[in-house]
C-alpha cells in the first residue's frame, strides 16, 4: 500500500467512526480528506484485505518459487500468467496427483500477481486444503454456495454487494480440490459469475464464469463428490468433467513427483519410487485381479499386519504403540490415525481406545430437536420423539453423546474460523473438558500449537437421508483416533493403519488411505473383510470411465 492509499484508507476508517457519532471529518477545521479517486477501492472492505500483502515481500517469494519451477510447472504458469496480464478469459484445469507441486504452483501465481497487487482468490473444496493455500478459503464460504443443489441453482451473492465487487476485481480465481465438489456447485458459480460480470461487460454474460481467468486443481483418482446412496453413473455424472463447462476447460498434466524428490535423497530412492508408482496404479485401477466383476489389490506382505482373535486390538498396539506413556506428547498423535471405510468401525475403534486411556471420562449429551422450518413436512412429527433424534447418526456430525477424556485427539466438524486454523477437519488434542468450553491443541494444519476454545453449536445435517431436518445442539467434535477414509482426504500423517473389516465401497478410497503416507515404512494395513477371496486381498473400486474425459484432454506446452 502506498502512504497516500494508507492515509486514504485510515481517513475512511476514522470517518465511519464519526458518522456514527453524527459527527464528520469536514466538521473539523485542518482535517485532511479521503482521496476521492481512491475511496471508492477502499470503501470495500474484503478488496482491501486482498490488496494488503506486502508487494516486496510477495515478489522476493515469488522470485524464489519462480527459480525453482520444473519445466512443466514453468510452461502452466505462463499460460495462466500471460491471460491475465492480456486481461482475456481463461478457464483451466491443473492435473496431477499428490506432490506434483498443484500447491506450489498456485503459491508462485498467487505471489506474481500480489506482487503486482492484482488480486488472487484462492479456495478449496475442503477446509483442510484451504489452509494449505495462500490466503485460502473454502470454495463454498467465498461463493456463498447453496448447501441444497439443482440444475438452477445460484450462488447468494447480490450483484451490488461487497463481494460482487471483489469478484469482479479478482485477476485470477484458483480452486484446489476441485473434484470433489459436485458439478452442480461449479454451474452455480459459472452462472453467478456470468451474472456479475455482465455489468463489466454485457459480452461476458456468454463466457465460462463471466469471463474470469478460473484455475482448477485436483485428482480424479480420490474420492469424488459424496452423494448418499447415488449410482456409480450418477457420481461420475456429479463431477466437474461432466459438466457442460468441461468443453472450455483446457487441461494441463503435472507429471513429476516434487515430494518424492525433494525426500528421496535421504532415503532409499527406488523403494521410494515403486511405492508412489504402486499407490498411482491402486488409484488408476491398473493393478489387481477380477474377481467376479470385482478388482482385488494383493496388498504386499510387509504392509500386512497379522491377524488374531481380537483384529482391533491388534491394529491399535501398531498404530498407537506405548499408547500411555505417551499421553502428554502432543506430536504422537499429531502424525498418526487409523482409516477405515465406515463410521460404525471409526467409531468402534475410538471408543475402544479412549477407554484404554486413563483418567476421567466426560460425556456430553446434545440438546435435539425438528427445525421449525420443517414443521408441515408431509409425514406425521408426533412419532419422531427426542429419544428417536437422539439415536440418529450421520457423518461427519457429532453424535447425541460424546464421550471425551483429556489427552484425546478430536477432529473439528465445521468451519469455525479457517483463518485461525480451525477447519473442518482439523485436528486437535483435548486439553480440558469444561462444562461449557472445551479446550484445545490445534496439531495439524496452518495453526499447529495455538490453544483454541470450543463451545456448543446448533448443527443441522445437509444429507441425513431423512425427509425432515433436524438440530443438534452439541460440541462439533469427534474422537479421531480411528477416522474414515473420507475424511482423510487431504491430510499428510507418518503412521497410517487401514483397517479394513468392510472393504472400501466407493471410487478412490483405497487410493486416498494408501496415499496418506510420505513413506512407505508408515503404511500398515489389517485385511479382515470375510468377503475376501485371499488373505492378502482387498477389494479396490475405481471408476476408471472418469478418466476418459481427462486423459485424451492435456494440453502439452513443452
Ligand atoms: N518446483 C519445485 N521445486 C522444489 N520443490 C517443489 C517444487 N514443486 C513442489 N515442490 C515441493 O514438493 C512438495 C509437494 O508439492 P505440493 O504440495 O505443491 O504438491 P501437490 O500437488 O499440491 O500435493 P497434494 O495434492 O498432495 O497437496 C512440497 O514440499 C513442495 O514444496
């Protein structure tokens, strides 16, 4: 900011404050006033906050990020870079699986065009991966994305608002995670867009998102958008490569494994490289057996973990060895969790664990009613009494009881304050249990160390399958030694365990849990499915025609 746009800006902020008082800056004899070309930028509170980086700062990292850019890497930035700077549209998408440096790319984009004090919006999908952008925030908090979907649906973002205001100024817009988000989210935006721009310009109106220069990011192989009780063709219809936008979509391939890379020189190179070509072929679907229809991964005998009587039992004093002696060390469960494909296992496996941890068990019960909204719903309310609320469970919401003892690790199930590192998805460690407060270690993502407080949220679930909604007042946490794989998704432990009694039932999974891991010394797996046709086999389900209208698409620019 130059010192004229910082007076500018201190002179709004001091006239606001007046004008509540019913009073003015004029009134004052000598006073300066706002600069009145600048005003208008600066009255917009969410543009300024995008144009506050420090332009030295953002070009001495952009320059550091630039000189260290692969081939590929170099050719993507140009074409996105040379679109913006010639101010024409421009909607892409980044492919390329876990360490083939998406995140780095979008981080010497994002300081380019800072440094330049251009503005950059970046999203993602998931709350964790937001916080791995610069500035990130979740796709649907920044577009006002309408939880419920259809062919029609909008984003809730007035053409005269604030927001409407930064989107039109944005210069690039760049969305990570992108296939997990249903189709129908990307079309809401593209027609909000187009709906904000065409003031700009009546011609936008028929450009893909308004005529934005858009980035999407992401892998085709994890799991795509969750839709309960939806077909394979109606998940593979529900993603972004089935849309009628994916036709203007131009595709780039990130090829190289930055992550490995940058590891491997302290490690055994090839091991390194077999594992990461291994995990690829589990998430391409080009590895294993048919069985009946059905494809069986041989999973390798050094990942195995033996079985007994009690699989559980066994798992746990893998993944969570010397479990008690290290229960004041926060970093021990900082890196390490249990997968597994269910919520009724994750669950089995954290009440099994939090009983082996010693102290005082505390138990929260949630507070459960109908929502007033859905009190003339067609079916009779008087048979849905408290008793039968408090049993419903649903992912990703906390159950009617939460049991917690200090020293446990929860996750956060909702986006209370992404800025501050609480996502949903973020882990913590219970560091007190009050009556009304829970306090707590964040251990993973951008806030790692900093003591939060968490208090109790009325919560209602997008997709509890039932044809009425209901409120949960309730703590938004749950246990997390034990997590599903869907969850996982976008976060990086060094001590895996899969435990697989039900083998994973949708697109991806088995490739987002295996892939979880940097090395492959952390991965450990427990195959206990009585469906399985071999002891080393695991069922892995992957719906490779997603891949057809990406594979036949790259762009090559070398
Ligand atoms: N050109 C590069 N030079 C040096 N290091 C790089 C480069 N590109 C990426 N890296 C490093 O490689 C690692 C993986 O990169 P990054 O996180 O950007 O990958 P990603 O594709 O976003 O992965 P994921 O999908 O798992 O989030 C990071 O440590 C990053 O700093």
């Amino acid at each position: 900011m130059t010192l004229e746009e910082l007076q500018t800006f201190c002179l709004i902020e001091i006239e606001k404050l007046l004008q509540n008082n019913g009073k003015s800056l004029k009134d004052y004899a000598g006073m300066p006033l706002p600069n009145v070309d600048l005003i208008s930028a600066f009255s917009n509170s969410m543009v300024v906050r995008e144009m506050q980086y420090d332009v030295s700062e953002m070009l001495a990292q952009h320059d550091d990020y630039f000189a260290q850019l692969t081939a590929e890497q170099e050719s993507i930035y140009h074409a996105i870079i040379s679109r913006v700077l010639n101010k024409e549209h421009g909607f892409f998408f980044v492919y390329g699986f876990g360490g083939t440096g998406k995140t780095f790319l979008y981080k010497t984009l994002s300081t380019k065009l800072r440094s330049e004090r251009k503005i950059v919006i970046n999203v993602a999908s998931s709350g964790i991966a937001s916080l791995l952008l610069p500035g990130g925030k979740t796709a649907h908090s920044m577009f006002n994305i309408p939880i419920e979907l259809n062919e029609e649906s909008v984003c809730r973002i007035r053409v005269n608002s604030q927001k409407a205001d930064l989107i039109r100024q944005a210069d690039l817009i760049i969305w990570d995670e992108a296939p997990m988000t249903n189709k129908l989210a990307f079309e809401a935006v593209d027609r909000t867009f187009r709906d904000l721009m065409k003031v700009t310009s009546i011609s936008n109106q028929n450009l893909p998102f308004g005529g934005k220069v858009i980035v999407l990011g992401g892998d085709f192989r994890q799991v795509l958008p969750v839709i309960p009780k939806a077909s394979r063709a109606e998940i593979v219809m529900a993603s972004i490569n089935s849309s009628y936008l994916w036709k203007h979509c131009e595709v780039f391939n990130l090829t190289r494994n930055m992550r490995l890379e940058s590891v491997a020189q302290n490690s055994d190179m090839d091991e390194l490289r077999l594992f990461s070509e291994w995990i690829l072929q589990v998430g391409e679907g080009k590895c294993g057996t048919r069985i009946d229809d059905r494809v069986f991964v041989k999973i390798a005998s050094e990942l195995l973990i033996p079985i007994t009587d009690d699989p559980i039992t066994d798992i746990v004093s893998v993944i969570y060895p010397n479990l008690s002696e290290n229960l004041n060390n926060s970093t021990y469960f900082q890196d390490r969790a249990i997968f597994a494909a269910t919520i009724e296992i994750v669950e089995e496996i954290n009440d099994h664990i939090v009983n082996l941890l010693p102290g005082e068990m505390k138990e929260y019960l949630s507070s459960d009613c109908i929502c007033g909204t859905d009190a003339n719903v067609d079916i009779d309310l008087n048979w849905i009494n408290v008793e039968f609320l408090n049993q419903i469970k649903c992912s990703g919401f906390p159950n009617h009881s939460l049991k917690l003892k200090v020293g446990a690790p929860v996750i956060l199930l909702r986006n209370i304050d992404p800025a501050g590192g609480l996502c949903n998805g973020t882990r913590l460690i219970v560091h007190s249990l009050g009556r009304n407060v829970i306090t707590a270690d964040i251990v993973s993502g951008s806030n790692v160390g900093d003591r939060v407080f968490i208090s109790r949220m009325n919560l209602i679930p997008s997709d509890s399958g039932l044809p009425f909604k209901f409120q949960r007042r309730q703590f938004p946490l749950l246990l997390c030694f034990a997590m599903t794989i869907n969850k996982s998704q976008g976060q990086t432990l060094s001590t895996v365990g899969l435990f697989l009694r039900r083998s994973v039932f949708s697109h991806g999974q088995l490739y987002v849990a295996i892939s979880r891991v940097k090395y492959k010394k952390g991965l450990k797996i427990l195959l206990c499915d009585e469906n399985r046709p071999e002891d080393d086999l695991t069922e892995n389900i992957v719906f490779t025609e997603v891949f057809n209208k990406i594979f036949g698409m790259f762009i090559y620019l070398l």
